[in-house]
C-alpha cells in the first residue's frame, strides 16, 4: 500500500513540474496597432521593414513594422485566460467588390442576370458608410450601374450586419445595332435597391462580405423597322432579389 501511494505521489508531482513548466514557458508576442496579439515563435525581424512570427497552432504572419506596436517574450498562459484581441473594423477608405445575380421567377425570360461590382468610399468611427459604385450587369443587353451607395453598421466587432441602401443610374454598355432591317436603339434607366448585409472580418483589412437586397432596375430600348419606318418603344422593369458575395478591403 505505501509503495501504492509513494508512485501516485511521484506521478502528481511530474505532471504539477510538467504543467508548471509549459505556464512557465515565454512565448513571442507581437503587439499589433489595431489592438491583436499575436502570439509564438518569431522567425525573423528585420527592424526597418517587417517582422515575421509562427503562431501556436503553427500558422505563419507577416506584419510591417509600421503596422506593429510593440514585441515583447512573454509566459505563455493557458485556458481560458488567453483571449485573442478582436481586429474590428475602422475608419477610412473602404474598397468592396463583389458578384452577383437579381433573381427572378421562373417564368422571366432572364431568371438571374449576372452582376460584377466595385464600390469605393468612406467609413466613419460611428459605422456609417458613404460611396460610389460602378460596374456590368448583363440584362437585356450589357448595362454600366452608377449608384451612391450607403450603409450603416447595427452590432459587432468582427462579425458585423448592416443595412443598406443605394440609387443611381445605368447605361448601356452594348453599341445599337441592326437585324433583320430591324434597328435596336438602347436605353439607361433608374435603379434602387435596400437590404441586409453581413460583413466578416478574418485578418487585419481584409473581411468577406455578404448582401440581400431588394432591387429595383428599369431600361428601355426601341425598336424602328426600316421596310415601314414605324418605331415601338418598349420599358423592362426589374423587381429582383438581388444575391451578393464579394470582399471588403480598408
């Protein structure tokens, strides 16, 4: 029974020595402007320039020296007491681009015409985002959206809704043209669109983005037929679910 209790003994105070010494153990930590820590192995500094350092779980980041407040050696700490810092989102200029689609019915000619996007504008501390976009959507024919674009931040730090809103104005992009002594005359119209949106901060500047939207888009175009001289107006309205994916870069 003693030489029971004798090696139950040695067996806790290997593992209390073990545990003390990987809490004991000083670990790099990289000390980021934003407010992240980040925290392992540094594998290189070059003290003008960047600085280079391998995580806990065995990923590799790389910072310029600029973007770093401070580095430090330090006991690594574990359980629940390690909190990594949140990037968060923060003022200045903003960069979204995005793909997408306006879903419609079955029964439309155009089921979901596709939609490539840049915006660019500015965010204040308060979440609130004002900018301009352009880009190409293939409706009847290929058509240039120009919106003012604004959005507002609800909750969140890097995990972010929104709303959102937008109006302007689109031109088609496609020359008129002739077919069968038929001439196509091309039309811009009005656009509108107001949603919801997501918005996912996974590294420093870098965030995905998501968008549902109600969408609002009209074009016109005419027709004149050369053998008669008649000319037909004709007005297409889309009332669209409008479908975005894209990234979101400050």
């Amino acid at each position: 029974m003693k030489s029971l209790n004798f090696h139950s003994g040695l067996i806790l105070i290997i593992i209390s020595l073990i545990t003390f010494s990987l809490n004991a153990q000083e670990v790099d930590h990289v000390y980021l402007k934003t407010g992240s820590v980040i925290r392992g192995h540094i594998l290189e500094i070059v003290p003008v320039n960047h600085v280079k350092i391998e995580d806990l779980c065995g990923n590799i980041w790389y910072y310029k020296i600029t973007d770093v407040d401070k580095i430090t050696s330090e006991p690594f700490q574990q359980g629940s007491n390690v909190k990594s810092s949140p990037i968060g989102f923060e003022k200045g200029f903003v960069n979204m681009t995005s793909i997408g689609f306006l879903a419609g019915s079955s029964s439309n000619s155009q089921v979901a015409p596709f939609s490539l996007v840049m915006i660019n504008g500015w965010r204040n501390e308060l979440g609130l985002f004002a900018g301009v976009g352009l880009g190409v959507e293939f409706l009847s024919t290929n058509y240039m959206p120009f919106f003012l674009d604004m959005r507002y931040d609800l909750f969140g730090t890097d995990v972010v809704p929104y709303v959102v809103a937008k109006g302007g104005y689109s031109v088609p992009l496609s020359s008129d043209h002739s077919e069968y002594d038929i001439e196509y005359d091309y039309s811009g119209g009005p656009l509108f669109g107001v949603g919801v949106g997501l918005k996912i901060k996974t590294r420093n500047h870098f965030a995905w983005d998501m968008a549902l939207l109600y969408r609002y888009q009209e074009t016109s175009y005419k027709e004149v037929y050369d053998w008669n001289n008649q000319t037909y107006n004709y007005t297409d309205i889309y009332n669209r679910i409008e479908i975005r994916l894209g990234f979101y870069i400050d």
